[in-house]
C-alpha cells in the first residue's frame, strides 16, 4: 500500500496522526522523523480547524498521504476562505518581553520539520503539501 | 491534561502531563498563581516524557516562563522527550531556560534553590 486518506472533523486530531504515523513508519521512516511528521501534520490540522472548521459548521479537513520513490507526500486540505501563511518568521524574543503575542509558531514548525512545504488553493480548499524524504542520499534531489 | 504543583522551600514544580494545548492555559494559570503565593524564585518545568506539546500549547508555556523571568525567577525545564527539546531549540525557548536533561541535572537545580 503505497498511499492512505483521512477525513476527519474537530476532534479527530488524534486518530488522524495516529494514522499518519502509522503510514510513515510502514513506509521505513525512522522513529524521529515520524515524530516531525505528526508534530508538522498537526499544526496543518490545527490550522484548518482554526481557519476553517471552526467558521464552517460540518466541514471537515482531509489528509491524503502517498510515498513514491522515496518521498512521503501529505496534503492537509479543507474548505474555507483562502488562507496566506505569514511570511514573517515569529521571533522568540518580541514574545517573551510582550511586543508580540506568544501565538503563531504553526506555519513556522511546519516549515522547519519537512523538507519541503507549499501552501495552496486547489479547487476551492486550502491544501497544505508537506514532503518528507526518506533517505536524502538516495534521493538528494527529490525535495527540491 | 493535567498540571501538579509541588512547593519545595523557594522552588515550585509543576508537573506537566497529557496533551498540552490551548487547553493548558486555564489550569496553568491558575497552578501558576497557587504557586505565586510561596513566593518561589525558581520554577521548575517537568513534563513527564510521553506528554505531546502543540503550538498553542507553546505558546501558553511563553507566557508562563515570560512572566516569570519578568518576576526575576529562574526557570527549569525537565523531562522532555528528544524531539520536544529539538521544538524547544528550534524556536529559540532555550535561550530562556535551563534545559536540565537528566536528574544529575535535576538534583542539582533542586538544590542550588
């Protein structure tokens, strides 16, 4: 099995990372990565639930997973009003001494825990393209 | 979820368990005050090692440590698992507390309060 879905609503964050991490460790990621990918995984849902679910009574996200050659890619997407990441990196340091609120390291953590990242809109949904590379030596090009 | 306090002399230690999220911010708050009353001038973070941590639950952690530097206390923070001290690293939490990474490490926080 080379792919796997979720549909889920609020509240079934959990059973949805459980299966991501499933999928991710039956496709021979490590331990460590898994854990990158259901922390990056999560903020994705967070966020769809935040700017989407929440506002949309009913709606629900969906995950859609699938590992070719090497790469795990996971789209997180939703219906909802089109969502733009913010482009500033949040700084740790106007957080702790109150110039800038303690939220917003989401979109950051997503960023920083896959090897490749995209933002869109596909056909009325906030997709979410997060790419994960099993092996960078085998595969050095494939985040790219 | 749950947040533990225990007070130790000038030392408070929240013990920190389950599903941090935005969830945490009421219990914390309030755990945060009842340890206030002692008038501790160390905290000591523990998570017990299985706990999960979200953005949002980072974030009610910022404002818990950033108040208490604010305060002058001292923050520790104990029991993370590897890829939760990776987290911390990488949004820069580190620079704002005492990572204690084993109980040697504990111990001597405990003590030097």
């Amino acid at each position: 099995m080379n792919n796997t879905s979720f549909e889920g609503q609020a509240g079934s964050e959990k059973e949805a990372l459980h299966c991501v991490g499933q999928f991710a460790a039956r496709c021979g990621f490590p331990e460590e990565r898994v854990l990158d990918m259901r922390t990056a995984v999560e903020e994705a849902v967070l966020n769809a639930i935040e700017h989407g679910l929440l506002r949309e009574r009913g709606s629900s996200f969906r995950i859609d997973c699938s590992f070719e050659k090497g790469v795990l890619e996971i789209h997180v997407s939703h219906r909802g009003a089109r969502f733009t990441p913010p482009e500033v990196v949040p700084d740790i340091h106007a957080k702790m001494d109150g110039r800038d609120s303690p939220r917003g390291w989401g979109v950051y953590l997503i960023h920083q825990l896959s090897d490749e990242v995209v933002f869109e809109e596909m056909e009325g949904r906030n997709v979410v393209r997060m790419r994960f590379v099993l092996d960078k030596e085998r595969y050095p090009n494939r985040s790219h | 979820m749950t947040v533990d306090i225990e007070i130790n002399g000038k030392l408070g230690v929240f013990k920190l368990e389950g599903d941090l999220s935005a969830a945490l911010e009421e219990p914390m708050l309030k755990a945060y005050a009842d340890v206030d009353t002692h008038r501790p001038t160390k905290l000591l973070l523990r998570f017990v090692p299985e706990c999960t941590i979200n953005s949002a639950g980072i974030a009610v952690l910022i404002s818990v440590i950033s108040q208490a530097r604010r305060e002058g206390k001292h923050v520790g923070v104990a029991g993370l698992s590897p890829h939760y001290r990776k987290i911390f690293d990488l949004i820069g939490l580190t620079e704002y507390v005492e990572m204690l990474t084993d109980e040697e490490a504990v111990k001597t926080f405990m003590e030097e309060t």
